[in-house]
C-alpha cells in the first residue's frame, strides 16, 4: 500500500497529515499496490523508436503553430492557460475554424459556457462549418463518449476546472477532480490518437491552477497573456515534448478576433523614445528568430526612510534586477541602496535569458544618471564580480537590430568584458 500527494504527485510508503515535499496539509491519498498482471504489451528495441518525426496537422495560424513547433501531434495534449478574457476560447475558436476550413473535424466541448454562447462568439468571428461540433456537457465520462463516436481531428475542452468525475466526491475544480479528469482525457487521447487542446484557469500569482502534476502530465503548456491596453497578446511555450520551448507568438486582439502580428519587432519598438533616459532595447531570441523588445527602468528620488523604498518589477525575475543592482553598486559605484527602482518589460514580454542583464544593468545606469543612450540595443550576462560574459547568436541578434536602424551595440566582444566598460561604452561612466 503506498500514498501519493494530490499536489506534487510525492508517494510514501505510509500515510501522514501532511506532503513532506510540497507541505500541503492533507494532500496525501492512498493508490492501489502494483498490479499482478503480467504486461501485454511487447518492449521494442530502442533504434526501432522514433525513426521518423511526427507528422503535424497545421492549424494555419502560423504563430500559434510556430510556438507548437510546426502544428498539432496526434494524440498530444496540450494545456492552454491564461488570465480571463485574455483571449484564450478565441484563439481557439479561430483555430478550429482554421482547422475546419482543410476538412478536419473538431468538437469543442465547453463545460463553462453554454452552447448559445459559443456560438454567438463563433458568429462574431465569422465561423461556420458543419465540421466544428459542439458539446455543452460538464461530465468527462460524456464528453469521452462522444469523441469516441464523433473521432475527431481536435478535441477542445474548455475548462478542466469545470469538468467532474461521477466517482469522485469531490466539487468540480478541486485538486482530485482535476486530477482523475485530466488523466482520463489523457488517456482517451494517446490510446485514439486525438489531439486534445485543454484550458486551464490560473490562480492569483499566475501559475495554473490545479495540481502541479498536471503540467507534467500533459505534453505542452502553454500561456497566453497581455496588456488589455494594447490590445497585444504574447503566447508563451513553458513545455513542449514535440518541439523548442520558450517560443513567443505575438497576436492583437480587435473585433475580428486575434490577428498575427506580421513584425513582432517593430510592434514592440513601435513607441520606443531613445532620447529618453532609462530605456534600451534588447534583442531576445526566441526559437530560431531574434526579437526586439524594450528595457525600460526608472530610479526615483533619494529616499529618507528605508521602509519606504519601493522595488517594482515586470517580465524579468525581481531576483536578478536585485543581483544587478548589487553588482552596480560594488563594481560601478551607482548607488541604488536608497533609492526606488522600477523595470518593466514593454509589451508584456516576459524574459528568462541571462543575456538581458546588460540591458536592464544600462537602463538602470540610464535612469539614474539621467543620460539617454540614444538608439542602442545590448545584451550580455553580467556575473557577480562584475564581469560580462558573451551569449549566444550575437550575429543574429545585431541583424535584427540593423533592419530596424539600430546601429549601436554593446555586448561582450565589443568591451573589455567589464560592466564598467560596458557602462563607459554607453556614456554613462567614465571609465
């Protein structure tokens, strides 16, 4: 007999009130002991696996299948999540007309919303097709039922948290609900070879909601996200067996629905002002293409009290922006301990490269000195003792800046890798 956390998925060989991996009280439910049977299922020799890549159905959307990694796979199952009304049941609705569009069957089945609803959205975004079904139904039992009478090409479920399990007793949304769900929709679509797209809600600090188990169970994650204000849409891939993750699809949202944006580059650097103090742009990549988005940070006033300071980050991790301002302090001599500091990634990008402390390490500089850096873009990682360390695709990196008439640049091979150097290359240190 053994015990596994509704939450991480942890087992232990005895029961206890609580997870010792991920200390959720009462997360522990006992599972049933190995099974006697011997297996059906004969093993196959290694190099007899995988052969071939493979083969994808192309929803149309090239960014979307972009960050898929070139389409949909038969029998993967993919986990959509995203803030209410970022736009999440209308891309996917645009997909399945897309997809209805070549002659593929899709059934959505929406547990959330009713069918008036889903088909006034699909009115408003001019889809119609007799290959799209839809299904009102909140039972997962039902809703596997009629994919296996239906077979689909695509099998859309909208949302996990809103699906129920007869033999569960438990409220639809709750940890083993979600859980024995999914497992269930998993298993319909590896054994049929269906791909399933599923929605998922996310909880107050971004991350889906649910048992973290369920990212792990599903093939891709992925997350949409946006500022309402610019109308910009940025689908991020956390997780993909089939192909690269932390892609980026960029979309705006109007009244037709989400469109692709042809030149995510020139989009995010559209309203870039040089001449403003605290802004540099810095090439991201993302897959095989490099990515333009804006740095900007602002360093207010000397603050009296400490417990004042306010320290605001977005789209990077408020940990490195913290390292950097350390590092600037010990090895350039600007002082950030008194001061408020703000760092915001335009456009609602977020970035996990390394090669992003240059820039945010000179939008900083920037602010505080008050000395604009003008049409320059930079990248680099900068370590604690101040060094600057080369990355990845510079010749990639320093193109996409040139077809946008940004001519300067400061990276790694251009300095005497120092962030003081660095610093002295921008104007911004006398070095």
């Amino acid at each position: 007999m053994s015990y596994r956390c509704t939450s991480c998925g942890y087992q232990s060989s005895k029961w206890m009130g609580f997870c010792p991996q991920c200390k959720v009280a009462d997360a522990l439910e006992e599972v049933a002991g190995p099974s006697n049977r011997r297996p059906t299922a004969a093993p196959l020799p290694l190099s007899k696996v995988g052969e071939s890549p493979p083969e994808r159905l192309r929803i149309g959307i090239s960014e979307f299948d972009r960050v898929l990694g070139g389409g949909l796979v038969a029998g993967g199952v993919i986990l959509v999540g995203g803030e209410p009304g970022v736009g999440k049941s209308t891309l996917l609705s645009q997909a399945a007309g897309n997809l209805a569009l070549q002659g593929a069957k899709v059934l959505i089945a929406t547990a959330e919303e009713s069918a008036d609803q889903v088909g006034m959205r699909a009115e408003r975004l001019g889809i119609k097709s007799d290959d799209i079904l839809l299904l009102a139904e909140g039972d997962v039992d039902a809703i596997i039922a009629a994919a296996e009478q239906v077979r689909p090409d695509l099998l859309i479920v909208d949302s996990i948290q809103a699906l129920a399990a007869a033999e569960v007793s438990a409220a639809s949304g709750s940890v083993g609900q979600v859980r024995e769900c999914s497992a269930r929709l998993i298993r319909f679509a590896k054994e049929t070879g269906t791909a399933t797209i599923v929605v998922g809600h996310i909880t107050k600090d971004g991350s889906i909601a649910g048992p973290k188990l369920l990212e792990h169970m599903v093939d891709v994650v992925l997350y949409l996200e946006g500022e309402t204000d610019r109308g910009y849409r940025t689908l991020h891939s956390l997780k993909n067996r089939f192909g690269a993750t932390h892609l980026v699809g960029l979309f705006e949202m109007d009244e037709e629905g989400m469109t692709e944006v042809a030149d995510p580059s020139a989009a995010f650097v559209a309203d870039w002002q040089g001449s403003v103090a605290g802004t540099v742009v810095f090439p991201s990549i993302s897959g095989k293409r490099a990515l333009l988005v804006e740095v900007q940070a602002l360093v207010g006033k000397p603050v009296v009290t400490p417990q004042q300071l306010r320290r605001s980050v977005r789209g990077v991790e408020s940990a490195r922006v913290h390292q950097l301002l350390a590092v600037l302090e010990r090895h350039a001599m600007l002082r950030f301990s008194d001061r408020e500091v703000y760092v915001s990634v335009v456009g609602g990008m977020r970035l996990t490269e390394p090669a992003a402390d240059l820039a945010i390490a000179l939008a900083l500089a920037s602010s505080l000195t008050n000395r604009p850096l003008g049409r320059m873009a930079a990248w680099g990682e900068v370590g604690l003792t101040g060094e600057l360390r080369s990355v990845s695709h510079d010749g990639r990196r320093s193109e996409e800046a040139a077809r946008l008439g940004i001519k300067t640049s400061i990276h790694a091979d251009l300095v005497s890798r120092r962030i003081e150097s660095a610093l002295a290359a921008a104007g911004l240190f006398d070095d």
